[in-house]
C-alpha cells in the first residue's frame, strides 16, 4: 500500500537530511538554526518543540503528582521520574553491555560506558586539537585550558559523525574495538554527572 511507502520529498539543505512532511522538515531546521519559537509564559524557558513545551509546563508549573510509588507512598509529576525513583528501592539494572556485559540502571550510563569501546571522539574544542568522546570531556577541557570562553563559543559536535545508540550498545556493535583503560576515571565522572542530574530531578519533585 502506498500510504506506507510514500518518498521523502523534504531535503534539508544544510545535511542532507530528508523527510516526508514539511512539518518535519521546519522541525529539523531548527536544530541548525538554533530558533526555539515555543516560549514558557511562566518563566524564561524556550525550546524547538510543542511537545517538550508542554511537558516543561507539566512538570515545572503544576502541582498535579498523579504517580504514587507503591512501596513508600512518595507521589511525582510525571511517570519518568517516579520509575526513576522506583530504582532507588532496588537493584535493577536492565541494560547490559553487549561487549563486556556490565550492567546499568540508565540507558545514558551505558551509552557512556560503551564509548570507552569504540575510537569516536565527536567532540572537539574550537581553540585547539583536543577532541573527546562526550561532551563533558570538553567542558572540563574548557575550563582547565580557555576559562575565558563558554560552552557555546568552545564545543564543537562533528555533524558528520555517528550518534552512537542504545541497540549497538546492548548489541555490542562495534565499527572499531579499542582498548581505552587510561579513559576509566573520566567514563566514571560522566556517569556520576548523569547520575547526580537524575537524582537532582528526583530530588526536587520530592521536596517540592
């Protein structure tokens, strides 16, 4: 049936990129464009998407908590955060590395953890040849090498490269092994950034 098949006729100039429906492409232009038209009447908050606008205002500027947690009673704003708070009860990790099958609660804490397998390094500062893995590597760089710059003036992301995603990691796809043990401590830094930014969430739901 053709309603399935139909061709993707929408190309972004910028890279390449092509989709079925004009709407989608207006969406992905901003990624370049860096336009976030959708503004939060309540605070300074603004971003490219409908959707994330309204669950900005679902999460930050209502008092509804619809979720209860079943085993301490502790009730959140949105289903994520209350299954983000159930793993603290427990020791559940579901995503398994497929590589050296080490386990994690986060799909962002194996994705963080895989890269120490592979050679990409997507991340570069703009002031030098220093490049990095995540993104964090270079904001560290920053602040240790160029102080007087900011994030956005010194990160750069290659938009050539390969995102790396959730299925290669629990498949244990690797286009290039490598052996990465001088890179342990900052994977371990990575994740417990990840991890502190989680609980940060978890924490201010509870409090409030």
């Amino acid at each position: 049936m053709r309603v399935h098949q139909e061709e993707k006729k929408y190309l972004c100039p910028d890279c390449g990129y092509k989709c079925k429906w004009a709407t989608q492409l207006k969406y992905h232009m901003t990624k370049h464009t860096g336009v976030k038209p959708y503004a939060c009447d309540q605070c300074d908050y603004r971003t490219n998407r409908a959707d994330a606008l309204r669950a900005h205002r679902d999460t930050q500027h209502c008092d509804l908590r619809p979720y209860v947690c079943e085993k301490c009673g502790k009730a959140f704003k949105t289903a994520f955060v209350l299954k983000t708070h159930q793993r603290q009860h427990g020791d559940d990790r579901p995503y398994t590395c497929g590589v050296c099958r080490r386990a994690f609660r986060w799909p962002a804490g194996l994705r963080h953890h895989f890269l120490s397998h592979t050679k990409r390094r997507p991340f570069r500062c703009r002031h030098c040849a220093y490049e990095a893995k995540q993104k964090f590597q270079v904001v560290k760089h920053l602040r240790r090498h160029h102080p007087e710059m900011s994030v956005e003036e010194g990160v750069e992301k290659d938009s050539g490269a390969v995102s790396l995603t959730l299925k290669e990691a629990l498949e244990g796809t690797l286009e290039e092994e490598e052996e990465e043990e001088e890179e342990e401590e900052e994977e371990e830094e990575g994740m417990a950034d990840e991890a502190q930014a989680v609980n940060e969430v978890v924490q201010r739901e509870e409090d409030g």
